[in-house]
C-alpha cells in the first residue's frame, strides 16, 4: 500500500501524508464498527472483522504462469497509475472537479 501511495504522490504531484494503522487497531476497530452495525440497523457495516482479516493477508500473486504460457508482460505500476490518472483527468465529469 505504502508503494502505491508513493507512486499516486508522485504522479498527482500532490504531497499528502497517509496515516496507516497497525493491524491490532484495525481489528478493534472492526469489532467496534461490528458492534456499532448490530445496534444500529440503519446503518451499513463498513468495516468488518472479516475485511481487516483479509486485508491484513499478505497474498502474494504471481504472474509468472501467464508470462510463460500467454507471452504475457505486466506494465510498471508507476506507468500503471500515471496513465490512469491522466485519464480520469481527461474525462468530461473530471474536468468539472478538478
């Protein structure tokens, strides 16, 4: 996360400091948000036990059978998130917020 932070910063060229939150506080959090949800019914859960589980799972995800099998060749990440910036930039409803 902490990499594609860097790459949104320095593509935007908006410096923004993101706090990140330790593991054990996300999960006090979502028990918290849990609790909170089955009290208040009205509400939508955001953030459950189960979502900071899965986000704290440090899968890691090859590419390298595609790359074989399907001449496949992943772009940079950097090149990744500039082109797509650029383009949500250049959509007609961007343009009115930026």
């Amino acid at each position: 996360m902490r990499k594609i932070f860097y790459y949104l910063e320095k593509a935007t060229g908006k410096n923004t400091k993101i706090k990140f939150i330790s593991p054990s506080n996300s999960y006090i959090i979502s028990y918290l948000t849990f609790f909170y949800y089955l009290t208040n019914t009205k509400k939508n859960l955001s953030l459950s036990p189960y979502s900071v589980y899965t986000l704290n799972r440090f899968y890691k995800f090859s590419h390298k059978k595609a790359q074989k099998e399907l001449n496949y060749n992943p772009r940079p990440l950097y090149e990744a998130i500039k082109d797509t910036i650029s383009w949500i930039k250049n959509q007609p409803s961007a343009k009115q917020k930026v």
